[in-house]
C-alpha cells in the first residue's frame, strides 16, 4: 500500500468574518483506510503543529483559531447565556501550555460527537468516530463548522 497525502480544509460558515481561521494542512498517510477518530486526531496534531512551527499567529490568535473549529455545544450555550458567543478565553488564561495537542484532539473529538461540526470526504458526510474512510490521491477533506449569528440559537 502506498502512501496518500490529503489534504485538509477548515471552514467556519457563520460568525465573525474578522476572527482567524486555521490554514489547510497536509496529512500524509502510511495507510489508504482510518477512521474518522484517527483523521481528526492527526487534523489537529497537524493543525497545532503549524500553529507552534510556523508561529503565522500570535498565541491570542491560534487559541482563538482552534476554539473556533472546535468549539462545543455545551461551551457555545454557555456563552450564549453570558449575552455573545466569543471563541476566545480570558486573557490571564493564554501561555503556551493552552495550546496542546492531546488536549486539542479530546476537545475535537467531543465536539464532532456532539455535532459542533462537520466532515465532508469527497463531499459525503462521514458520521462515525468509528468509521473508516478510504483515501486515494486527490479526495478532498473539509472540517465544516456552522456558527450561529449572533442572537442566534446553537
């Protein structure tokens, strides 16, 4: 079995045109079939990554980035009752311990069970944590996430 390279894109429909998006990133793939629990860990390792790496954002910024993809229901309600949804946590929260991997790829994995977002491969929705996805050169992965407007329900 040869190697695949994917790549994958985030896209937020909704919410704050001014608020920073997370760049496409790359995967490359020692096997053609995972599931979607290993795409979206190795999505986000890859996202944090290029995030640490590239440093392309300030720290504020990448924080700000990942809560927007990967921001959960419960999280979203929870602000909403505050009066605004803002993806971005309080200023004496932000060192560089905040942004980790692991704790990156939980909270991704949660909010794709919950529904935060979708993921598209070649324009089919995968459902599953479970279930497993067929690569070949050129499919096309999309992270989709709806934000709702503002004064809007989750």
């Amino acid at each position: 079995m040869a190697p695949v390279t994917v790549e994958v894109r985030s896209r937020v429909v909704g919410g704050s045109p001014d608020e920073p998006v997370l760049a496409p990133v790359q995967l490359d793939l020692p096997e053609e079939t995972i599931t979607v629990a290993e795409l979206i860990r190795r999505t986000v390792e890859e996202q944090v990554r290029e995030l640490r790496v590239r440093q392309y954002l300030d720290l504020e910024q990448a924080r700000r980035a990942l809560d927007r993809q990967y921001l959960t229901a419960e999280e979203i309600v929870a602000q909403a009752e505050r009066g605004a949804i803002r993806p971005r946590p309080p200023r004496r929260a932000l060192h560089p311990r905040q942004v980790e991997p692991a704790a990156e790829v939980e909270r991704a994995l949660r909010a794709f069970e919950a529904g935060a977002y979708l993921i598209l491969v070649d324009g089919q929705r995968v459902e599953r944590l479970d279930e497993e996805v067929r690569f070949a050169p050129g499919t096309t992965v999309t992270f989709l996430r709806l934000m709702p407007l503002v004064g809007g329900a989750p």
